[in-house]
C-alpha cells in the first residue's frame, strides 16, 4: 500500500499483475476484497481495465465489482500522487483544528479537494484526503502520510514532515 | 556488558507510534549500544495514558518506572540521569501502577493493555491467556453458550444484547459453514477501543472468537478491520500467524480435533465517510445498503471478546 510501488512495477502490465493475483486468490471464499486489496498494493491503484478481468475470473458482473471498487473510499481507480496525505477531519479532530489544518495542508500541497473527495497536486507529487478517524483522538489532529501515522498535528510540524519527503525525493 | 539486561519498555500502539514511538525507542538502542549497557527492549501496548506517550518504563526492583512524554531527544539525558535504575527526572511519574488516572481503575479487558508485549505468546499465557479456549475446548458447545448465557455477558455496542442468545441462535442455525464475523469497525470519532484490543492485546480477540467459535459450530472468522488502522491490521495480522504456528488456531485446535481458521476483511474505508449519518454532505446514496451492525467490543469475563456471530 505504499504510495509509490508502479515504478517498480513499470515493466509489468496491470492485467499481468492481476493475472497474477487471481490465479492465487480467485479460488479463495470471499476472494474479492482481497484482490482488491492486493491489486491496489502493487499498483497503487485498481486500473478501471482490470475490472473486467477480475468480474470474469469472479464470475461476478462488471457492475458488481465496479460498485464494489466506488463504494470504498479506499480503492481508487485513478493512480495518487506519489505520496498519500490524508489529514482527519472527525469530530475530535476538528475540536483541535482539524480544519485549520487540512486547509493548510491544500495550500501547501497544492491540492485542492472538492466536496470532502480526494485531489492530487498538479505535479503528481501529493494526493491529499480527508479521512474519517484514526482512532487518535486523545491526540488529535492526527493525519497519515504514506501510511504512517502523526499525532498532536501543527501546521509548522506538518511543513517539517512535507519538507522531508520533498528534500528526499 | 556483563551486567544483567535491563528491560524497558517502549509501546507500539499506534498512539504512541504516531508522536515518535519508533524514534525514542531507536535512540535508546544507539544510546544504550554506545555506552556498553545490555538492553531488553520490549515494545508493549499502550497504558492509556495518551498525554503521557511515549510513556517509557523501565523494570526495577521496585516494579515498573514511568517516564513520559519521552521526545527522542530526551533520551540521552535520561539515561545521564539514571533512567536504567528508575531514577529521579522531570519526566519521571514514579512507579506507574500508582499514577492516580492508573491507581483508580479495575481493568477486566483491559487487564494486559500496556503490560505486555501484545505479540508474545508468553506474555499472553503469563497473563491468564487461553485459559478461557481451554476451558471450552474441555465442553460441548451448548455448555459453553449456557456458562455465557450465565454469565449474563452483554455485548458492548450500545444495545448490550445479551451474547449468550445470539450464540444460542447462532448455535441452533442450521447451516453447511457458519462463520463469526468480528465488526471491529469504529468509526465514531472518539472512540478507540477496538483499535486498542487489536494492537495491544490481539490474542485476547482471537481467543474469544476462537470461543465463539466452538460454541457455536463455526469453523471461519472474519475480523473486519478498518483501513484506517494500519497497525492495527499489521499486529492482527502477525497475531494471526502466531497463533496458527502455536496451535491456537487452525485444523486441530490444541489437538482437540477442533477446527478454528481466522482471516481478514481489512476493510477499505467506505465512500460514505465511515457511514456516519452526520456527515451527511459526504455521504453517498447506496451506501446504507452496506450498513452493518454496530461494533462489538471485546467484554469481561472468560475474554470472551464478544464478536458478533452470524451464518
């Protein structure tokens, strides 16, 4: 689930990798979060030409696994930036600023998310999400980047974090 | 190096994870390793003391010695002040079963949260772990579900429906394969008591759902894991594995002859922003077709951790 595994996947095709994992799973009772999941993985996200592939495998429909691949916030079909910010916006959170910070977060990123839905930077470098508790609420405002998480949440903090992995890039 | 390792304690909850956990606990490796001083590093579970992380402990003749909130930086002068003996500093509470917030409570479920290492089979076993699984390996599953129903254990979700009916039912269905299902999605902010039960006491779940289990006639588990909890579902995961290796889980069961396999719907956070009717504006038609039952939470008594059974 690491925000950058395509590039080393470049050579492998999405339906190779998903070949791939249905061979392993496909047999497997309730196979298909589990597919998902690891499509996602590997990919960073779950292509929209793999679903089919992965229906008739299932011998499920396309509509089923694509209502099953838009009901998750947690799939997505477009791939993310290459890192994955996700700030908490939950009602401990916001108690402590939450709001303050994810727009901070939008301006330092320079993504911009509509409706409470993701965005990722104009560069590719940041997809920034609201997400929905951490369970971290006794030290809020928490957020994940890149699957790690930071608690007690500052915007100067927040900058320190963002200036790392862009130093490191 | 000749001295005895001393043993200190650096949790590995996600709440302390998430204010530098890893950091201090890697600079008190460098740090010990520099001066010559053997170290028996134990990432245990979070007390709860959530303003104190990173709660450090250190064992002494006098029992554990807290000290927090430790920065990484702290780390050096802690160990200039003692630390490895239990000594005096700003950042020393003195023995941590007498902080007050501590002292006042009586923990059942929580009993091992914080004192063990959630991934160690000795610890769990030292603290009263499978004693319940062997009991009820001992029983026909329908005195398992009357000591339950006995016992007047409720689940924990806020209907408190009584768990010994919905297992007797469970145990009554007719069916080719039954399941317990554990719904260990909370997503209410503020409330983090699965979350905690997964990463710092693990067994004590797979213990209980294992219980279920041979209660009612169920073979599969499921526990439904947000994937907004990724320790949580590394630690599951790992628990998982070492159960199976130690015989709590699997084809034969302690060698009973009992069957119990777990696995995992790491559950993708759903579009509907964790389904909460209040926030509505993100919400998405369709979703309430995914709605599940409220979450159970792990309850005291014979650990059984309550989840919620279905076929």
């Amino acid at each position: 689930m690491s925000a950058q595994p395509a590039a080393a996947n470049a050579a492998t095709s999405p339906e190779t990798i998903t070949r791939t994992v249905l061979a392993r799973r496909a047999q497997e009772p309730g196979a298909l979060l589990p597919i998902l999941h690891e499509v996602q993985d590997a990919l960073g996200h779950v292509p929209r030409e793999v679903v089919p592939q992965i229906a008739e495998a299932l011998n499920l429909s396309r509509a089923e696994v694509h209502g099953v691949v838009t009901y998750y916030h947690h799939f997505r079909s477009e791939a993310p930036g290459r890192h994955v910010v996700q700030v908490c916006r939950a009602e401990a959170c916001q108690a402590m600023g939450a709001d303050a910070l994810f727009e901070h977060a939008e301006q330092r990123l320079g993504c911009h998310a509509h409706g409470g839905h993701g965005s990722t930077s104009d560069d590719g470098s940041f997809t920034l999400n609201p997400v929905f508790c951490l369970g971290l609420c006794a030290s809020s405002p928490a957020i994940v980047i890149d699957e790690r998480l930071h608690a007690r949440m500052t915007p100067e903090r927040f900058d320190q974090l963002i200036g790392k992995l862009e130093a490191a890039a | 190096m000749s001295a005895a390792p001393i043993t200190v304690y650096v949790p590995r909850d996600s709440a302390a994870l998430a204010v530098g956990a890893d950091e201090v606990a890697d600079t008190l490796q460098a740090e010990c390793a520099r001066r010559g001083i053997a170290l028996n590093l134990v990432r245990n579970g979070s007390r709860g003391l959530f303003w104190l992380e990173t709660l450090l402990e250190v064992a002494t003749p006098r029992g554990r010695i807290a000290y927090g909130p430790v920065q990484p930086e702290d780390v050096a002068g802690l160990l200039d002040a003692g630390l490895l003996n239990g000594a005096a500093h700003a950042l020393c509470h003195g023995p941590t079963e007498q902080i007050p917030y501590l002292a006042k409570q009586e923990r059942l479920c929580f009993a091992r949260m914080g004192v063990t290492d959630p991934l160690s089979l000795a610890d769990y076993e030292a603290h009263e772990g499978w004693s319940g699984l062997r009991a009820a390996l001992a029983m026909p599953g329908e005195t398992i579900v009357q000591q339950v129903l006995d016992s007047g254990l409720r689940g924990r979700g806020g209907a408190a429906f009584p768990t010994g009916i919905k297992w007797k039912t469970v145990a009554a269905a007719q069916a080719a394969q039954k399941y317990v299902v554990c719904n260990a999605d909370e997503g209410d902010s503020g409330t983090f008591s699965d979350r905690m039960t997964m990463e710092g006491d693990p067994f004590m779940l797979i213990e209980g759902m294992t219980i279920a289990a041979l209660a009612v006639g169920a073979t599969r588990g499921y526990v439904y894991i947000r994937s907004e909890y990724p320790d949580a579902v590394a630690t599951m995961s790992e628990a998982v594995v070492r159960a199976q290796a130690a015989g709590f889980l699997g084809d034969d069961i302690l060698g009973s002859g009992a069957a119990c396999t777990s696995r995992f719907a790491r559950r993708p956070a759903p579009t509907c922003a964790a389904k909460r009717p209040r926030c509505s504006k993100a919400s998405k038609a369709g979703a309430a077709s995914f709605a599940r039952s409220r979450r159970c939470r792990p309850s005291k008594a014979c650990s059984a951790s309550r989840p919620s059974s279905t076929t």
